[in-house]
C-alpha cells in the first residue's frame, strides 16, 4: 500500500480497526454495495474474523436498477464469505429513491409492485442469503413502510439490528474521505460522538436520539490505488463492472456505481448503455417518462424520440416534463422551444380568446393534425418530433433559427446527424454541418 503514516500503512491501519470492533463491540455487521470500497471491506473483514473466530452480519440494499455484474458480485461475496456471516439481509423492499431527470416525479420507488411489468430484474433469490421484500420483512418491522427514503431506512435498520441482538453495535460502512468533501465531513466533524475517541466510529442517531450503535469507517483513509493493490495482492474478489469501464476509457478515478436517476443522471443512464446494452432499455423505461432519457444518450440530440406518454400525466405534465428533461442537456434548445410555445400560446391568446388555462388536455385528433386547434397534446407532440423548426405549432424555418442551429453545433457536436430526422430541411442542414466538420 502507498500511503505511510505513524509507521503504519493503510492496510495495516484497517487490519488493526477490525480487530478492535471484533474486540470490543458485542455484534457487528457491514453494508455492501457491490462497489469497489464495500467489497473489499468486507472481505477483509472475513479474513480477520476467520483468525479471531468471530462472526458477522451484513447489509445489502438493493435498489432494483443494478448492473447485471453487480448482482453477480453479490453472490460472488455471499459464497466466500458464508463461513463467517451469520446473517446476509439481502432487501428487496420499496425504498423512495432521488429521480434528478424531473421536477414533476422527483422520487421513485424501486421494487414497487404497482411497477412489477417495468421492474429491471426479477425480485431476487438466493440459497444462503435471507430476501427481505415487501411480503417477508420481519413482523417487529412496524416503522417500515412503502416509500420510505433510503437514508431513513438504513438508520431504522441499525435500531432494530441493536436491539435485537442487544449490547453495543458496530456498523462497518466502506467509504474513503478522499471520494467526496461531504463524505470527508462525514468522517472529520467534531460534532459527532465517538467511540473512545477512534476518528474512524460515529455514533448512529435517529433525530436527536443516540443508539448504542456506532458506524466506523476501516477504510477511510485509502485511496482507489489502495484498493486495487488489495484486490490484486489478496486476490479478492471484485465486481467486474469496473474492467468494463476501464475498457470504456474511464480511469479507476472516474469509476462510480452511479444510480441512473441520480444528479448525475447522463452519465448514468449513458453508463448502463455502453456497459451493460441489454440491461439500458429496462432501465430507460423503469421510470415514467425516463424513456425520454435516451434525448440524452444517444448520439443525436435532435431528431424524432420515441416515447410514450405515462398513463398518470397529463399531456400539459408530459409536455413540461419533456422540456425539463431535454432542459437537463441543452437548456438553450429547451429555451428554443419554450419561445416557441410561447408564441403560439399567445398568438391563440390575442387571434382566438382562448386564454393558457382554457387551453384544453386534448382536442380532436382531425384538427389538431390539421393545425386548427390549440392543445396540450399538440404541444408535446411537437417536441417529440423534435425538430427544431416546431412546424407542428405553424411555425416555419427561418434565417435566425437556421444561425442558431449553427451556434448549437460549436456547443453540441451531436446537435442533429441527417439519419436521426425525417425533416427534409433538417436533414439537409444536418448533413451540411457534418460535411463541415469532416472537413475541418
């Protein structure tokens, strides 16, 4: 290991940490996540219990849109660590989840069974690990519910892992200060109790209610390098999702477990296409309206999309939502468009009296095709064909929409390509911007 300090290197620090909690707390148990950090502690964690003779347990949450090598890690770490886990809590439950693609849904809930058609994967099973879902949760569960946040629920967990169990609780979770500031905050903060004073425990609350339990942190002050030098000088077990994003040109620095919904949702969702191309088309339609994801994962910008309203939006909710979304990408075309709809708005504003509230959801289908009628649906519509002129609306090409699209091309090299439009007009500005840039 790299890292050096009090004559101690990091491994040597976290084999010491372990002995301590094995020493010193009554019962323990590690949250996995499949990533790197959590892998690799809690392996090393089943090697120092082997030689202490000691036995943990360990919590996996699962949050439904996973890679399919990451579940398979997951059996992977249950098989070589059974020898020395009492109880493997694989949840499978109804957990409220961050959704960054829309203000409109702005949470979802995997595993959620009004969703089974859309879920990603079938509910898990497994011959040594004990599924917990929404029909086998333990009955003494009575603060769980549907929906809960993720963050709510592992602090719940902990209460009741303590109290059923008794004594005092060691929480082993694997993060490294150095991936992030809040996680370093996390670590660092002289505000949070600890256990005899070890910089790497806090004391686990719910409010401002303390538990007799204590999260530690082995491997806090490793680095990545640290953890692949584990892997390979140890010969531990690894998920095989990150040779893959080595493979896609990501460096061991870049490499993250990311949700697909969460803040840094393009990088997700245009993840699990370029790693896992079978699982993308699941995971694109597991939450309303995130088909229209792929505005941002394919390799045109413009160009017809293919989705489909949900059934629990309106088409105003629907139009909205198409433009927040594409918003997340290219705000400037999202602003491109809201122009336009303004426009047309107020032009039925001024020429028809018919004021935005009166707009209505649907009008019929003949003259909203005939562009007769102003609706919603017309609206939405008009974005998913997306191409750029708004000619659904009435609107024609003109100089500054075309220098515009230009501009747009500097800033968004995957702007439009003439195979991603059946806009003759777009088609042909497409392929000029192309021939210039192949040119350059």
């Amino acid at each position: 290991m790299a890292k050096v300090y009090k004559s101690q290197n990091v491994f040597d620090a976290a084999i010491e940490r372990f002995e301590i909690v094995f020493s010193e707390f009554d019962n323990y148990y590690f949250s996995v996540s499949g990533g790197k950090d959590s892998s690799v502690m809690v392996q090393l964690a089943a090697m120092v219990a082997r030689r202490m003779g000691k036995k943990f347990s360990v919590l996996y949450i699962d949050l439904e849109a996973q890679y399919q090598e990451t579940i398979k890690h997951i059996h992977e770490l249950i098989e070589c660590t059974q020898d020395v886990v009492e109880n493997w809590y694989w949840c499978a439950l109804p957990l409220s989840l961050r959704n960054a693609v829309s203000a409109i849904q702005p949470k979802w809930i995997c595993w959620d069974k009004k969703d089974h058609e859309k879920w990603v994967r079938d509910m898990p099973t497994s011959d040594i690990a004990t599924i917990l879902n929404e029909d086998s949760y333990p009955k003494e569960w009575n603060w769980f519910e549907r929906g809960m946040e993720f963050e709510e629920f592992i602090l719940w967990f902990a209460k009741w892992f303590n109290e059923k169990n008794g004594g005092t609780t060691a929480a082993g979770i694997g993060i490294r200060s150095d991936e992030s500031l809040n996680r370093f905050r996390t670590i660092i903060s002289d505000k949070k109790e600890r256990y005899k004073d070890y910089g790497w425990t806090t004391k686990v609350r719910i409010g401002t209610k303390a538990l007799n339990c204590y999260n530690f942190f082995p491997l806090y002050d490793w680095r990545t390098e640290d953890d692949w030098t584990a892997v390979a000088k140890l010969d531990l077990k690894f998920n095989y999702i990150y040779e893959l994003m080595y493979k896609n040109g990501l460096s061991i620095h870049e490499q993250r477990l990311c949700q697909p919904y969460g803040d840094d949702q393009r990088n997700g969702l245009d993840q699990f296409r370029a790693l896992e191309p079978e699982t993308w088309e699941k995971v694109l339609n597991r939450v309303e309206g995130v088909n229209f994801g792929n505005i941002y994962c394919r390799t045109s910008l413009l160009g017809n999309i293919k989705s489909e309203k949900p059934d629990s939006m309106t088409w105003e909710q629907y139009a909205v939502f198409l433009l927040e979304s594409l918003g997340l990408y290219a705000p400037e075309v999202r602003d491109h468009y809201y122009s336009k709809i303004k426009k047309f708005l107020k032009w039925f504003d001024e020429k028809e009296g018919i004021k935005l509230e009166d707009i209505p959801d649907e009008a019929d289908k003949k003259l909203e095709s005939a562009k007769k009628v102003a609706s919603w649906r017309r609206i939405a519509r008009a974005i998913e064909k997306n191409d750029f002129w708004m000619t659904r609306l009435s609107f024609g090409e003109t100089k500054s929409d075309v220098k515009k699209l230009f501009e747009l091309k500097k800033q968004y090299r995957n702007i439009i390509h003439g195979q991603d439009t059946d806009n003759k007009k777009l088609r042909q500005y497409a392929e000029e911007m192309d021939s210039y840039e192949n040119n350059d």
